[in-house]
C-alpha cells in the first residue's frame, strides 16, 4: 500500500499490480489445497494455472503487439515509397 498526499490529506492507494499478483497466489494455494486433498481431479497444469497464465499472456500480448506495430511500420515505409514514386514520376512529365 502506497501513501499519497493531496491537498494536505494523506490518502493511502493499494497497488492493484499488488491485488492481482495476491489474487493469483491465492488461487494458486486454493487450487493446490483442492487437488491434495482429492476434491478436484485437475491436471496439474490446470492447478498450477493461475502461476502461469498471467505470464503467458503477458507475454502473448507484447509479443502480438509488437508484431502489429511491424506490420504497420512496413505498410507506411511501403506507402512512402510509393508516394514517392509517385511524385518522381509526376514531376518527370
């Protein structure tokens, strides 16, 4: 928890990267608990899950986005180049 100050009030502000990272720990400790117990017959790849999916998206996120902003990059160097072109060949006439 993080303490601000605003207006000469002191607010405090929970971190919500702080929530999440709790909240998966706690899945995670739930879901081992079922499945030792013998409440739940998951894999444990799917009792393990709340460890690993939040990474693996993250990851999977910046990954596709990084790609679209190469596709986008290469789409305006090909659309400059063919502006260009354009222009070499207008002002040759």
């Amino acid at each position: 928890m993080s303490t601000i100050s605003v207006n000469n009030k002191t607010r405090n502000i929970i971190d919500p990267r702080s929530v999440v990272l709790g909240l998966m720990a706690t899945l995670a400790l739930l879901f081992v608990y079922l499945k030792v117990m013998g409440f739940v017959d998951w894999s444990w790849v799917w009792v393990l899950g709340p460890i690993w999916i939040l990474p693996v998206a993250v990851v999977a996120l910046t990954t596709a986005g990084l790609i679209l902003a190469t596709v986008v990059m290469f789409a305006a160097v090909i659309v400059v180049a063919w502006l260009e072109d354009d222009r070499e060949e207008q002002s040759s006439d």
